[in-house]
C-alpha cells in the first residue's frame, strides 16, 4: 500500500460528468488499498471568468481581494469531487488551504508555500478518508487566503507530496505525458519516456506550460517522484526524474517556446561603464524583470542595448525607458511586441558540441532571421518575429531528430 498525490486540471475536471470520472478513477486507487491525496484545479475557464470579473469592477484590484476571488474556484471542484466519491461509498473530505494549512508568504497572486501542515490530513488519512485539497491556494501568517500564480495547483500537488512523503505525485492532465514540443503546435511532437528535473525546469521555465515552475523546483528540492499522466486515457505518462549518468540521453529533450515576452531597445546610449546599469536599474527597481540582453558598440563609439521583458510590462518599461533616455542623451528608444522566444532544451547539450551552430543553421534553412541569442548550460533561446514561431519549431523538432516518424528505437 502506497500514499499517492493525485492533481486532476481544469479541463479533467470541467463538467459533471468529468468530475465523475475522476471519481471513478480516484475510487479505483483507493480499493487497490492505497493512500490517496487528491488535488483539483478549477473548472476549466473558471479562473478567466472570475478574473474578468474583477476587472469589470475596477481596472486594478487589490491582490488582496482578487485572491479571495479567484480561490472560489477551487473550493466548488472540492465539494463536488467529494460529494461523487461519497456516492460512490468512497469517504472523502474536501479541505481549502488554509484549512490544511498550506502557510504561504504573504505575496498574493503569486505567493510561495513556505510550510504544510500535514497533521490533519494525516489524521484524516488514517481514518480512512480520501482527503480532496483545494489547489492554488494558502494562507499567510495574518490568515489572509492566497495565490501560487496561474497553474499553481501543480505546486500545491507536489508540496503536498513532498510534506506527507508520498510515494508518487501524479500530475493528471489532458495531455498524456510531457511532449518534446507542446502537441498542439507539432503533430509530430512524442511523449517523452523520461525527462530529467533539470530539463523539466528549464522547459517549465522557457514556456512549456504543461507544469508550473515552481512545482518542478519544489520536486527536485524534495525529490518527489512526480508523473504527468493523461486522466481519462490509460499510459504510463512521463517520469520526471534525476539525471541518470549512464542514461543514454538524447542531446535535446525538447523545444519549448514562449509568446509572452516583447523587447526594448535604446539607441544612442554612451558606451561607458555604468551605462547598463543606467538603463536596467530603473527596469529592476519597478519590479519588472529583464530577460534577454544584448548591447552592441556602433562605430561612433555610442552603444545600443536591446533587452526583453514581459509582454504586460512593456507599457510600463517603455515609459521608464524614455525617461532614462532624457537623462542619457539616447538617440532613440523602440518597441516591438511581436516577436517570440525558442529555446532547445537537454542535458545532453552539456556533452555534445555544436548544438548552436545545427540550431541557427536549420533556422536559416527556413529563412527565420534570429533578433537575439541567450544560452544556459543545457539550453539555447532565440528570439524571433512572433509570425514565424511555429515554422521555426517544426524546422527545429525535425532537425534535432524529435519527430516521431525519425525517432530510433529506445532513445526516449
Ligand atoms: P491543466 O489544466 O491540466 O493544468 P494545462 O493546460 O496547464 O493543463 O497543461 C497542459 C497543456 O500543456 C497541454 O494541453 C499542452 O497544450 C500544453 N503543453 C505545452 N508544452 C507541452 C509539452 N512539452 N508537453 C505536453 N504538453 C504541453
Ligand atoms: N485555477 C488556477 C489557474 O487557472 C490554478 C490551476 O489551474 O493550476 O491558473
Ligand atoms: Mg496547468
């Protein structure tokens, strides 16, 4: 007999008869004897509306107010999931966060779990109950609710995991495993056997939605054996795991990419040290972060420094840009919001030489101009015009030898 941390998302719990399914599966678990900590998100489009809600009222909500908001969403799922496993004859108790006590810094709408209290779920365990846990949300010190930011019931999943020592945290989604590229985007994309934690963050991190971030950082933290699986088709899923030395690893895991960033450049700037700081500390001190950076000299021994931020900070850093401009004397300073970021991802990066050069050579086969070049140990990002995203991971899922058609016995 084994615990397990089960997570269904929006779209597995969307409907009745989902959340029913979801009963069933969850009823199945618990008559094979095993533990079982459910974790549900908000019905899918739950959290949009509630959102679009607020902002209906007033154009900027207190982050107070809309973490009380926006964690309704969850608690509906948790009585509904519960009242299906009790008609079934399945004990199940649905807890919110601050009834578990899932203590939460007190950064709402994007605050960090910083402890769980694990006694009563226990206790309810050990009296046999299934005990179903609202996703996304905590409490702070002050008992004021919170939110892990968008997708965040992962997180709440995994840090559950990692408290109550469970032995496996599924991830159950509407996707049967993690992709080399999101499927949606690539017909040819192939559901990874494996994927390291380490190539797991950086795609989480590069874009790939499928796992919040922070739940793959709590999982390689606490090294929480962690399954995304599909939650109404039978698979096996894919294991996220520690890096294996004698694993036979592909050089690339996967190609994940990101529409949400746009990009600032000030031109004209004097090529002195300091000038950097200049321009980012300004960016830094409104809390805005800076992604992609570059600054190239021109002749005339002026500087140009073009760099990315989010794509809903833009207003906000081109109008603090323009006035370090002023203060600079730059000759120009620009915008463009349609471009998007591409990155390869893998390990195997670290051992094989030429990653870049076969990255940049199968853009240009395609004729994609690249803006902007970023690398890490295990991962190498482009940015690119937002109209040729898509071209640009099909040429690279084809090049790095990703699509299913090229895919060699056992490489996965
Ligand atoms: P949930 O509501 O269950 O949390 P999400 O929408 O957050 O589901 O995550 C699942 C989605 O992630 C998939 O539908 C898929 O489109 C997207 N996705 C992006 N990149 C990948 C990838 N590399 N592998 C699998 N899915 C991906
Ligand atoms: N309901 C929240 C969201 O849509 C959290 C989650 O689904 O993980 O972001
Ligand atoms: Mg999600």
């Amino acid at each position: 007999m084994s615990l397990i941390v089960q997570k269904f998302g929006g779209t597995s719990v969307g409907d009745i008869p989902r959340i029913e399914a979801v009963a069933d599966k969850v009823a199945r678990f618990r008559a094979e004897g095993h533990d079982v900590v459910v974790v549900v998100s908000a019905m899918s489009g739950e959290t949009n509306r509630l959102i679009e809600l607020a902002n209906q009222v007033q154009e900027r909500p207190l982050p107070r107010e809309m973490d009380v908001l926006v964690s309704t969403g969850e608690q509906v799922t948790t009585a509904l999931l519960s009242m299906a496993l009790d008609k079934r004859g399945v004990k199940a108790k649905s807890y919110n966060g601050s009834q578990v006590r899932i203590l939460t810094d007190d950064a709402h709408t994007k605050a960090r779990i910083r402890e769980i209290d694990d006694e009563r779920l226990r206790r309810e365990l050990a009296d046999g109950y299934v005990v179903v846990v609202a996703g996304f949300q905590g409490v702070d010190d002050g008992g004021n609710i919170t939110t892990l930011g968008r997708g965040g019931s992962d997180t709440t999943a995994v840090a559950l995991a990692a408290a109550l020592k469970a032995d496996e945290c599924q991830i159950y989604t509407d996707v049967d495993g993690v992709y080399t590229t999101d499927p949606r985007v690539v017909d040819g994309a192939r559901r990874l056997e494996k994927i390291t934690f380490e190539e797991m963050l950086e795609m989480a991190s590069m874009g790939s939605k499928v796992l919040q971030i922070r739940a793959v950082e709590f999982a390689g933290k606490y090294n929480v054996p962690l399954r995304v699986l599909h939650s109404f088709q039978e698979g096996p899923g894919t294991l996220i795991t520690m890096e294996e030395q004698e694993m036979e690893t592909p050089t690339i895991a996967g190609i994940a990419f990101n529409r949400d960033e746009a990009k600032l450049t000030i031109e004209g700037v004097p090529d002195t040290p300091g000038v950097a700081f200049a321009i980012l500390g300004p960016i830094g001190a409104a809390n805005i972060e800076v992604d992609v950076i570059v600054q190239n000299v021109s002749h005339d021994d002026k500087a140009n420094f073009t760099f990315t931020v989010g794509r809903s900070d833009l207003p906000r850093a081109e109008e603090i840009l323009r006035q370090v401009a002023q203060e600079l004397g730059a000759r120009e300073v620009s915008s463009d919001h349609k471009i998007a970021k591409v990155s390869v991802v893998g390990v195997g990066m670290r051992s094989h030489a030429g990653v870049a050069s076969q990255m940049f050579e199968a853009l240009a086969q395609v004729g994609i101009n690249i803006l902007m070049i970023t690398t890490s140990e295990i991962k190498i990002s482009v940015i690119i015009e937002e109209k040729y995203l898509e071209l640009a991971v099909r040429a690279l899922h084809s090049s790095f030898g990703l699509d299913e058609e090229t895919l060699e016995e056992g490489t996965a």
